[in-house]
C-alpha cells in the first residue's frame, strides 16, 4: 500500500483542501493529510525542517520557504485567489462598506476592530496606515491569535468589525458577513503549493499539487469564497 501524503497548510485553505483531498483520494486512491494550522505556525513548522509532502501557503511565504530551501521552488503551483470580507454579529447593524470612503468611516465609527496575523491584516495595517488613522483607531485594534478565526471574536462580542479571508468567514456561526472590501482596497492573497524538500513521495506529491491546481478543482474553489489563480 502506498504510504500516505502529508501536508500543511495555513487556515484560510482548510475547508477547500479538506474538500479537494477528500476528492482526490477518491478518484486516485492514495491518501492525503492536510494539517491546517496558522499561516505563521506553519510556515515555522516547514522553515524548522518538520517532515512534510506538501504546503500550501500565501505565496509570500511559499516564497520565504523558496529562498530557505525548505521548499521546491520549481514544483510551485498557484493554487486560488482570496479576497478579504467583512462581518459582524448574527443580527447587528450593517455598516456602509461599499466603498473607500464609507468603509473608512465605518473602521473610524466602530467599537473595536478585529483582524488577523495573517496577510489580510498586514495589508489592512498598511491601508490604516495609508489613510492616516492608525493612531486613532489603535486603542480599539484586537488582532486575532494564530490560528483563532476572527469571525469567532465578532460572533462572542470581543471585536464589532472583522475582517479576514472570505473563505474564512463565510461558513462560521454566529456571524453576517456584510460584503467584500471595495474594490479601490480589496486586499487580494494568491495561496500557492509546493513540495517541500523533505518529501520522500516526489512524484506522488506532483500529482496531488496537479489536482489542486486543475480545472476539476474550480467549482470547489468558488463554493469557498476563492476563485482559481
């Protein structure tokens, strides 16, 4: 029997790997494990030499990983595109977020604001940053901990405004997800694939990373709030 595929991946991906590996086992017969964790837990775990197949990450970091030699540089495919969303509480107001001026006077208006470690948060630091309120608003700042989804700090009261990963917020209880981020300051994350160094199954992993990056894989994608890169 072949030996199992092992890989990680950051949060943002776990819904749809766990739905693409679920197929792929299906139609190929060999056996992934995907362990979604935080972004920047896993990274770690790959950049410290832990054994893994595969890891699918936001292409910054694929790119870090690239430059450590913890990853094939050129086994990378680009996986899907994710924009970042907007929720509040089951129920609450909805704010005005159509566009760049209501949305910043919405961050300005709210009680707290929740983003996370990941790539959405350090883009939206640079916009807060860009439109100069950094200093206004910082008091009223919670950035979610590794691997804590902000749309669970929204659903118990902790933070009034959250913004992450569509594909992370979009299937949580408790929560409304009020729109997508305009499109003048839509932060948009390519999440991408690789075989790390590690992997003893080269072959076997090229395939899996085929699949992820195919046409059969569309549908999947955009039932998750991503669209194919």
């Amino acid at each position: 029997m072949s030996e199992q595929l092992t890989g990680i991946s950051s949060m943002a991906t776990r819904l749809l790997l766990a739905e693409l590996v679920e197929e792929y086992e299906r139609v190929s017969g060999r056996r992934v494990a995907v362990e979604s964790i935080g972004g920047v837990a896993a990274a770690r775990r790959v950049q410290d030499g832990e054994s893994f197949d595969i890891v699918v990450l936001a292409a910054d970091a694929i790119d870090q990983l690239a430059a450590a030699g913890r990853i094939d540089p050129a086994s990378r495919v680009d996986v899907a595109r994710s924009g970042v969303a907007i929720a509040v509480a089951s129920g609450a107001t909805r704010p005005d977020v159509g566009t760049e001026a209501a949305l910043r006077e919405t961050i300005l208006a709210a009680r707290s604001i929740g983003y996370s470690t990941g790539p959405s948060g350090s883009h939206l630091t640079r916009l807060f940053e860009r439109w100069g309120i950094t200093e206004t608003i910082a008091p009223r700042v919670v950035q979610a901990p590794p691997g804590v989804p902000v749309g669970t700090l929204v659903a118990r009261g902790d933070v009034e405004l959250g913004f992450q990963q569509l594909s992370e917020l979009m299937h949580l209880p408790g929560i409304d997800v009020i729109g997508r981020m305009p499109a003048e300051v839509q932060i948009v994350t390519v999440f991408a694939a690789a075989i790390c160094t590690a992997s003893r199954q080269r072959d076997a992993a090229r395939a899996v990373l085929s699949f992820l990056a195919s046409p059969e894989a569309r549908s999947a994608k955009l039932r998750h709030g991503m669209e194919p890169a």
